[in-house]
C-alpha cells in the first residue's frame, strides 16, 4: 500500500463547501461593482444625458478636439459651424463637452 488509511482519513473529504468557501468571491464580487462597473454607469448616463440636452446654439467640443457651435440638431447627428460658413456634420456621441449653453436660434 502506498497510503497509509491514516493519512487519507486526515486529509478530510473536500465536500464542505460552505459560506466561508464563497464569502471571499462574493466580496471581490462586491469591490468590483462599487469601485468599477458603478462609476462607469454613472460616466455613461451622465454622457448620455449631456448629449440628449445638446440643443441649437450651444458651444460644444467633440472628442477630437473641435470646438464648434451647433446649428443643427438630427436625430443622431449634429450641424456644427466650427468657423464663419464652414460647417461639419458630428455623429452625437462624439460630443465630449458642452462648454456654453446658448439660446436656441428662432427658426
């Protein structure tokens, strides 16, 4: 025999799969969602809640770098006049700050 019978019966049997066993993954469970996924929630309904609120006449700067004001508003793109009579079309979710509000122009 290779095993003693007494050192077999002291490893024990492994079938004790108690609180103690899932308390440490449910708690690195936990840090992750308040310290990860939470934030980055709250960043994108911020965002989204930004560019919803993006109406004609405000000054905006896109993610790259372009600060223009809108002219137009679509329902997923945006009429930006970035200089006197050049204006550029700006997909809305591009849009990463909203610097001025301004009054919406009277059509």
């Amino acid at each position: 025999m290779l095993i003693s019978p007494a050192y077999a019966q002291a490893a024990g049997g492994g079938g004790e799969f108690g609180l103690g066993f899932f308390l440490p993954l449910i708690l690195i469970f936990l840090i992750f969602y308040f310290l990860l996924i939470r934030p980055q929630q709250k960043r994108l309904k911020e965002h989204r809640d930004m560019v919803a609120a993006v109406r004609r006449g405000d000054t905006i700067v896109t993610s790259g770098g372009i600060i223009g004001k809108v002219a137009k508003v679509g329902d997923d793109e945006l009429g930006v006049e970035i200089a006197d009579g050049v204006r550029v079309r700006v997909v809305k979710t591009t849009v990463s700050e909203v610097r001025a509000k301004g009054e919406p122009a009277k059509d």
